[in-house]
C-alpha cells in the first residue's frame, strides 16, 4: 500500500513541485491549497492529488482535514509543512495583526497540524515531519524582521519536538531553502503594500526610506544567478527528507542557507548591525539592484 503524505501550500512555488514530486514516487497525496477550485490547480488533480482547502489560522480546518485523511487512509506517514508568505517591512511598521498572521501560517499552524498527527505516528511506531522553514530562520535582517521570527520559531519546535521524539520511530527533518524562483517575492511586495494601506496617514518614518527602496525592488530575485533555486530542487530535497532511512536533523538547499547560519553565528552582532546598514544604502542608491532589474525584466 503506498505511504501517504500531507502536504500544506499546494498551489504553487515548492508546495506544487513538492506535491508532483511524492506523487511521482508513488505516494499518496493530500495537498492542501486555500481555493482548491481554482482552474490552475487542475493539473495537480490530473496527476492525482488529492486536493483540500486549508486555511492553517483555522483550527476546526486541521482537525477536518487530519481526519478526512485519517478516515481515507488509515494513516499519515509523512506530514509536510510548507505553507507561507512573506510579510516583509520594518518591524516598527508591520501592524500587529499581520504578525499574528504571519505566525499562525508559519507557526501555530504548523504546530496544530503536528500536534494533530504524532499521536497516531507514535502509536505506530513510525513517521515523518518535515518542517520547511527558511535561510532565515537563523540570521534576522533588517526588513524582514517578521517573516524572521516566524521562521525561528518554527525551526525552534522542530529541533525541541525531535529531542522529545527520539526512540518514538516518528523523525522530524527541517529543510531549509534558499532563495527560490517563485512567486514568494511578488506577494511579499503585496503584502508589503497592505500594511501600508493599514498604517495611519504620515506614521511611517522617515528613517526606512532606504529600506523601503531595497525591499521594493525584491522582485529582482527573480531573474536568477548562482544563488537561486528552483522549486524542483527543494521538492527533490523534501522527498529525500520523507524517505531517507536516517535522515539528516537539517537539509540546506544552496549556499545561502549556510552563508546565513555563519553569518549570523560567526560574525558579532554589532558589525552585521553596521554591515546591514551599510548594505541597504549602497543598495538603495547603487546600480547592482537596477542591474538586476533590468535583467528580470528582459527574461520575463
């Protein structure tokens, strides 16, 4: 009988390769999405997943679907937690309702969905939590401040609920992306321009100017380079996560992930503090964003 996974954020970027990747090895699959009758989703139904409507700040959703699955399958071997976006802006300037936000998509969430699966996993004496968090979750930014902690504090129950799961037969695995050819960036910028919408007329200051600058251009990412990764790549990471006999604790996907964690660990805080104010206004009033402007806008 094949093995059976649960996949959130299905709809596009790595969640989609993600989901067409277990299916390809045979599994099982049950991908989550917000809108599962959205017309560009039809293609994951034609290689059939399984597709179901989750929105992870809703409690009642998890148990729903945890239990649709339970109920279908018997079991879930392997639980992905992918789902999120970015809510990128200083985080003097991010209204605290889009922060809960943030969390409970790349936190609380992910924990109801956790808490929802191992009890079953233990008593079987084996599963599969794979936790998809970021380069982020071990080196802060200016900027980004508050897709920065949600990270961390997903990293922060992983690698607690593997300590306190060992000997169980259930394994839990982050795997940490780089930067990756998605449409990641483009809702950040959305999401950037909705706390906007939200803040009082004349509040911002002055101050982010420059970093408002540099995040706006974000979408530059895109156009490619050494540093980015496809979605395929971090399918093929996650699968290998789910099914590798003795998984590794951490899996990172490119340079990035461990040009951060050095960055982060290795260098004092107070001259990344000063690094990161000289970079966001050479960046800011440099041509090496422009460049790659120029570059996205040429390949699109």
């Amino acid at each position: 009988m094949a093995s059976t996974a649960l996949i959130t954020g299905c709809s596009s970027g790595i969640g989609r390769a993600t989901a067409l990747a277990f299916r390809g090895d045979g599994w099982r699959v049950y991908g989550t999405v917000r809108d599962p009758d959205r017309a560009d989703l039809d293609a994951l139904a034609d290689r059939g997943v399984e597709l179901e409507a989750l929105d992870l700040t809703e409690p009642e959703d998890v148990e729903r679907v945890v239990a649709r699955i339970r109920d279908e399958e018997g079991a879930i071997d392997c639980l992905v937690n992918n789902a999120g976006y970015g809510q990128f802006g200083p985080v003097e300037d991010v209204p605290t309702r889009r922060v809960e936000r943030q969390f409970a998509v790349h936190c609380f969430g992910p924990h109801r969905l956790m808490r929802a699966v191992l009890p079953a996993m233990r008593e079987r004496g084996e599963g599969r939590i794979v936790n998809v968090t970021s380069a982020a979750d071990r080196l802060a930014l200016a900027g980004i401040g508050v897709y920065n902690g949600s990270k961390m504090a997903l990293a922060g129950l992983s690698d607690a609920l593997r300590q306190e799961v060992a000997g169980t037969g259930v394994e839990v695995v982050v795997v940490q992306p780089g930067i990756v050819a998605t449409e990641f960036y483009d809702r950040a910028i959305e999401e950037i321009e909705r706390a906007a919408d939200e803040r009082r007329p004349g509040a911002r200051p002055a101050r982010y100017d420059d970093l408002y600058d540099v995040l706006g251009r974000i979408r530059a990412v895109e156009a490619g380079g050494p540093l980015i990764t496809d979605p395929g790549t971090v399918a093929g990471t996650v699968l290998e996560a789910a099914t590798a006999a003795k998984p590794s604790t951490h899996y990172r996907i490119g340079p990035v992930p461990l040009l951060g964690s050095l960055y982060g660990t290795a260098v004092p805080g107070w001259m990344r503090d000063r690094l990161t104010g000289l970079g966001i206004r050479l960046a800011a009033s440099g041509p090496a964003l422009r460049l790659l402007e120029r570059r996205a806008r040429s390949e699109r």
